[in-house]
C-alpha cells in the first residue's frame, strides 16, 4: 500500500509506529464518546489493533485498510475502509485526536481514502454508520456526497449503557 497525499495530509500504512498518539485519543473517553468498542482501557488493546493493522497490509488482498492522517509529520488519527467478501462495497470508519477537530481534517482524508477505494480498489458501494447525536461524522458523510438511508435503535456502545440510535449512510458508484 502507497502513501496517499492530499493538500494538507499524508495516508500512512497503521502500525505500531503510532502507539503513544493512537493510544491518546483512544483512551480518552470524550474523543471516543460516539464510538462502539471504545475507549480503550489498556495500552496493550491499542498495540493489538495496530499489530493487526500492520500484519493486514501485508496480505495479498487486505480485508481493511486502516490509515494513519499525517498532519505536518505529525500522527493525528485514522481513517479506514473495512471491505466486503466480494470486495465491491466497503465501510467507512474515521477518527482524529480531538485537538484537530473542525479544521475539515476528517473530510479530507476519507475523501482520499474513497478515491483511493473506487479507483484501484473498485469498491462501487461505500457505507457509514454514525451515532444520530454525531453531528460532525454525519456532515463528513454529506459533504463526500452520501445519503443517509436508514435511521435506527440498537446501537450498543462502549460509553452509554442505553441503547442508542445510529444512521446509516451511503453512496454507489
Ligand atoms: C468525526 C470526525 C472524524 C470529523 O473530523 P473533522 O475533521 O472534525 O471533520 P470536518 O472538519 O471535516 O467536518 C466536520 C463538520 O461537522 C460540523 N460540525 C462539527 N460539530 C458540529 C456541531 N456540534 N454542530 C454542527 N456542526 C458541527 C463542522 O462544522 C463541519 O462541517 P462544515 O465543514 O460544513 O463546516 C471527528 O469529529 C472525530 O474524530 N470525532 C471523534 C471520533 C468519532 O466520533 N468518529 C466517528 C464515529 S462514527
């Protein structure tokens, strides 16, 4: 997998590189308040997901592609595409360290990322689910041209004991 460049970031390969800075905004309850199995609660469960991050980049054909958002030489997040059996459709997942937040940083990756995806991977088919009270991951979905197609209960996250609502949005290529 090759970088990706964008305007103001740079898409790296995840790996264990980035443990102290992933492990800062996945352990950090208010960054990870909308997210489903975080916050972490060991360093040692941040390491496994870069481990297995990295050991998915060296598969002939990964399943998912978790980048890491280089701003400036510096780690500020990730953006990811987890991808079907058949390889046509792929979902999203996206978060930054919350210093970094509405600065349009979040869009501008997963912009790249999807361009990436439907040019060289040929995923015809992207979708993302967001907590309904996530209003920043749900104007990332609008502004890369998705639709929200579905609004539901039974979402469980790590941080709530209700059960939450989530939205579904997608888009075809
Ligand atoms: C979701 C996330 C990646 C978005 O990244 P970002 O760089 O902040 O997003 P952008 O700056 O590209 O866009 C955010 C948009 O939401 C809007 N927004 C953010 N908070 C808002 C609020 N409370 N009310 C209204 N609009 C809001 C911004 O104005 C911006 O829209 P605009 O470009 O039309 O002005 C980031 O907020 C994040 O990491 N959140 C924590 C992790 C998370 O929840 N991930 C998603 C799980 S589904």
């Amino acid at each position: 997998m090759k970088e990706l460049q964008t305007e103001r970031l740079t898409l790296k390969p995840m790996s264990p590189e980035y443990l102290e800075s992933t492990h800062e905004y996945a352990s950090d309850p208010e960054n990870t308040v909308y997210m489903l199995f975080l916050p972490n609660d060991s360093i040692d469960d941040t390491l496994n997901y870069l481990k297995g991050a990295e050991e998915e980049f060296k598969k002939e054909k990964p399943s998912f592609y978790e980048m890491a958002v280089i701003l400036d030489g510096k780690h500020i997040g990730a953006v990811s595409l987890y991808l079907n059996e058949s390889g046509d459709l792929a979902e999203f997942g996206w978060m930054l360290n919350k210093r970094y937040h509405g600065k349009g940083y979040g869009f501008e990756a997963a912009k790249a990322l999807m361009e990436y995806g439907k040019n060289e991977l040929g995923i015809r088919h992207f979708i993302a689910h967001c907590d309904t009270e996530n209003i920043a991951s749900r104007r990332v979905m609008e502004k890369l041209g998705m639709v929200c197609t579905g609004e539901h209960g039974g979402r469980h996250s790590k941080n709530f004991k209700e059960e939450r609502r989530e939205f579904t949005f997608e888009i075809f290529f």
